[in-house]
C-alpha cells in the first residue's frame, strides 16, 4: 500500500511533488491505515550515468539526491520505493538496469530503497532465444542482485504486462512469482489528464485481465492491476468507490497516484476505508473470484480469515440494477442465517441466504459476510427492484417491488419516489401492505418525464421504502431506476462539437521490431534450477518458457532525442491498451 507519482504526474515530478505527497499521507491519516509506500516512477534521473556507471538523480528535478528524499521519508515513517528499467533503458528514455544489476541494487540498498520497480522497456532479444527467455534473464538477474544488497526491499515486477494476451503470459507470471513480490500483468492504467470515461474504461480494463488470475495469485505474491485513480478528475464517487473496492477483493496492491494533497472528502473516505483496507490485507492473502456474472454485472466472493467472507456485487452497465446471489454461491456451505454489513454505508442487516442490492452505475455493493454471529435486534435485509412494464397503450410504467430477505417480517411500509424538477411521479407515495419474511410487495408507479433537449439525457429516479421491524425498529432501503433519452439534434451543425482532442492532434508513434540480437550470450535454460523464490516456497508449476519463437512486433518508447516526455507518458499508457474485454473467470 502507498502513492507513486507516475498516473497523475508522469515526468513532471520532482522532490518537492514527491514530498508534498509523503506528507499528506501522514496528515490524513492514510500513511496510520496503511498506505507507507511512496515510490518515483520513471524519469527521476540524470540522462547518462556518472563516470563510475552509477545512476544519478536529476539534480534540476532532485537537488539534494535520493538519498536525502529516502532519508526524509523514512523520518515520517514511510518507506522509500524507486523505479527502473530491466532493459537497456527506461520507458522515459533514461538509464536501464541492464548490465549494471548489483552496482543499481547496491547503490538503491546505500539511498536505503525499500521497494524496487522494474519495469520491462527496451530488452532486447539475444540471437537464438524468445522474448520470454530475454525477460527471465535480466529479471532474475535483478532479483538475486536485490537478494545480494544486503537490504530487505520488495521487488515489483513488470514482465507479464508486456505479454498479456499472448501464450506465454501465465508462464511469464509463474516465474514472476519465483523472483518477485508482485508483478503488474497488463496495461497501464489511465493518465491523470484524461477524460473521465477514458479513466472509467481503463479501470475495467485492468479489473477485467486480473479478476481471472487468482488461481496465479499466493499469499505473499500479489497480482498487480496498477493504481488506484480516487481523488482524480472525472470520476463519479460511485465509480471510484468501485475501483477500491474491486481492488480489494482481488487482494491487489493498494497504490494511489494521484494529488493527494488536493483529496476530496469522498476520495479520502474511499481510500481510507478501514473495513475495505481489512478485506483487501486479510491474513488469508486470497484473492477473490468470480462465483456468479451476467449482463452489465458480476458477484465476486472472497474468503476471510476466521470464516467470513467478502461478497461484491459489481454493477458495471450503464444503468441501475438489482443484482441478487446467495450465501451458498457465495461460498458458505451452510447456513440459514447470516450477517450482512455493508462497509461503506456501514448498515447492519440479516438474511436467510438471499444477498441482493439495487446497484446504481459503474458502482459496487460491497459485503462482509458472517454466518456465525448473532443477527439478533438486526434489521431484515431488504431490496428495491424496477421493471419496465411499458406498453404502447400505457407508456413509461415501472414495477416497483420491495423484497424481505430476512427472517423477521416488516410492517408500516411506505414507498416513495423522488424525481428531478420537470418530472411527474404518480403516485408520489403509496402504501405497500405488511411483508412477512421471504415475501415481496408490489407498486405500480408512473413516470413523466419534461421535454427533452437535444442529445443524450441520463436520469437517476430512487425510490425508498420506509417501514418497522417488531424488533430492530425503524428501517429504509432505496432503490434507483436510470432512465435514457436520446435526442437527435435538428441538424448537424447544431450537434457539432469542436471542443476535443482529435486524433489528428495526437504525436504520431513509429511502429518497429524489438531487437532480436545482443551481445549477452546466455545458455537456456540457466545452470541449475530457477532461482528461489523471495521468501516463499517454490512453486510447484514450471518456469521454462516454451521453445524459441519470432520475435514480437510492439510501439517502442521514445528514446532521447525523441520527442517530450509527455510523450513518453502517452506511450506507456495508451499504446497497448484495447477495448475492455469480459474478465476471464475459472
């Protein structure tokens, strides 16, 4: 857990940046909840080595050193994590590790590094072997000279992101788990500057390439789906409420690279989620799975120590969904009552199997679930629910139903709908007759919706239902409908908009092969068996990459010379990255 400044800032950071943040962490009590790590991405360096081959900071950028930021991070209590490059140079264009292992891994263990991340830019390819074959030899050559430092640091691998979706990509995660303690496996997430639905879509993106990883995953061997964008512009509440808190149920590292000196209160509260935190660090160290999915959602589970699980109920369409599963597909063989606390909301409740919530957009219903803890006093879990029941004789009907999930039955109910100025709701507000446990109560309730304007409306209608228990007393639930009009404007110069970026207005990239040559001649596989892994047991799948291949084709980084940094920024972030696919789940 912890910040790298690499999303928001990219090659705009400087020691200042770096610790202006450190301190935020502090000040907000994130650092108290975990989040320690504060790590430099790329472009923190001088363009060349010094005369001895050591690297140097910037000194524009880092006047005083590294070893001075390091030594004032640890003086907060914070640990110290860099970046570099297992090729001959990073992504940036700076100085690789390539070649010069021990000396960077003994001079990061002297400016008292804690975490190193090696990224996989410019390895080329020695005559006679796979790609994968290069990246094990310089990644494993990392991790015993990080071994050999004579300091403790955590090694984050990038090799299985430079693979993702080709044959070789599990095995290239197997033996990243032999030599490191995480390993990003994909792409990139968003740039701090981009749009909000650009962010939104990367954040499925990763979600969708990790969540089926978990048979990859071990405690203390971590899948990385990269940062955490809260507190970043352009994101809904709900939809970095989700990115949180997918992220924890699949146990992944927790890193924000964002302002942090600049949180809102909404992005404090998400990162700083303590019950959230709890599920992603749970001692099991598992990470979650995909036990049920359909149109626009999916439930994942995850199991806790001492029993309980976590249960997700991901809603990722473009309208509000009740999404229903059970205790039992959930992952609790038994059982007829259970405990359900909401850890964000924090409300309490009891079921007798069913858990199900209306989930607006993009949003994520999150549950801690307990079969064994008294559900005494506790109010039933209940669920709103919308259907269309439209006609052309009678348009822009909704049924309403209110569903009793628990094992006490509720009285007094009232159902009221509230809608945006200019709509008409009929009725208002209505009465719905006594629920006894399992059953559902039924509204019909019409809509009116104001004249619409010209383009695509989206609007968000809720219903609530209030009602009493004999024993926890007063309870409520919502329930919210979306609602999509689209317009056609009356002609093509009134739907223009020239306020974007064009593609036209995007650095062009060149395309060209890796090098398939090199003057470090190594024997496949290594003398003897790979290395250990870093205070775990081995693994009991094997390392070897499959027999020799043509080398890939893939969009270089920028080199010096070439065009800004911010360039280079664009590359990293956007060059691999397709449309979202569905996760891949077993």
């Amino acid at each position: 857990m912890g910040w790298n400044d690499w999303s928001y800032y990219q090659c705009g950071e400087n020691e200042q940046i770096v610790l202006a943040n450190a301190r935020a962490l502090v000040s907000s009590g994130l650092a108290a909840k975990g989040y320690r790590t504060v790590t430099i991405d790329d472009c923190w360096m001088a363009p060349s080595r010094d005369a001895a081959g050591n690297l140097v900071a910037d000194p524009a950028k880092f006047p005083d050193g590294m070893a001075y930021v390091g030594a004032q991070l640890h003086k907060m209590g914070l640990k110290f994590g860099i970046y570099e490059d297992a090729g001959t140079q990073t992504c940036g264009g700076f100085p690789g590790s390539m070649d010069h292992w021990q000396q960077d891994a003994d001079l990061f263990a002297k400016w008292g590094v804690d975490y190193v991340k090696l990224d996989g830019c410019n390895v080329p390819t020695p005559s006679g072997e796979t790609d994968e074959q290069a990246y094990y030899a310089t990644y494993s050559a990392m991790s015993q000279a990080l071994l050999h430092s004579g300091r403790k640091m955590v090694f984050s691998i990038s090799a299985p992101a430079y693979f993702e979706g080709e044959p070789a990509w599990d095995s290239v995660i197997t033996w990243s788990a032999q030599l490191g303690n995480l390993w990003r496996e994909g792409d990139d997430i968003a740039l701090g500057q981009e749009s909000g639905d650009a962010k939104w879509s990367s954040i499925l993106d990763n979600y969708g390439y990790n969540v089926g990883l978990a048979g990859l995953q071990r405690p203390g061997r971590w899948n990385d789906p990269d940062f955490l964008l809260a507190g970043d512009s352009g994101l809904t509440q709900d939809e970095l409420q989700s990115q949180v808190s997918l992220w924890a149920m699949m146990a992944a590292p927790m890193i924000s690279s964002t302002d942090l000196t600049k949180l809102s209160p909404g992005a404090l509260a998400a990162l700083g989620n303590k019950d959230i935190i709890a599920v992603d660090q749970d001692r099991l160290g598992v990470q979650g799975r995909i036990v049920q999915q359909g149109s626009g959602y999916a439930v994942l589970s995850k199991p806790l120590a001492g029993g309980d699980r976590a249960v997700a109920l991901f809603n990722s369409s473009d309208s509000a969904q009740t999404v229903t599963t059970t205790a039992r597909k959930a992952g609790f063989a038994k059982g007829t009552s259970f405990r359900l606390e909401n850890l964000v909301s924090k409300a309490v409740t009891q079921t007798t199997g069913t858990i199900a919530a209306d989930v607006p957009p993009h949003a994520t219903v999150i549950y801690r679930v307990s079969a064994d803890g008294s559900v005494r006093g506790l109010q039933p879990a209940t669920a709103l629910s919308w259907q269309n029941i439209s006609t052309a004789a009678q348009p822009d009907r909704y049924l309403v139903a209110l569903s009793d999930h628990g094992s006490t039955g509720i009285t007094g109910v009232r159902l009221s709908v509230a809608a945006p100025k200019g709509w008409k709701v009929t009725p208002a507000s209505t009465r719905l007759a006594d629920l006894r446990p399992g059953a559902t109560g039924y509204a019909v309730v019409s809509l009116e919706a104001p004249k619409a304007v010209p383009g695509t409306t989206v609007t968000a209608i809720t219903a609530t239902a209030g009602y009493r228990t004999a024993s926890a007393g007063a309870g409520r639930v919502s329930g919210q409908q979306t609602i999509t009009s689209v317009v056609p404007y009356p002609t093509l110069a009134a739907a223009f908009n020239n306020v974007g970026v064009t593609s036209e207005s995007a650095p062009a990239r060149a395309t060209s092969t890796r090098p398939a040559t090199a003057t470090r001649p190594r024997p496949w596989p290594p003398p003897g068996s790979p290395p250990a892994p870093r205070s775990a047991p081995t693994a009991s799948a094997s390392a070897g990459p499959p027999p020799p291949r043509a080398p890939r084709t893939m969009s270089p980084p920028p080199v010096r010379g070439s065009p800004s940094a911010a360039a280079a920024a664009v590359w990293r972030s956007s060059a691999r990255r397709p449309a979202p696919s569905p996760p891949r789940s077993w």
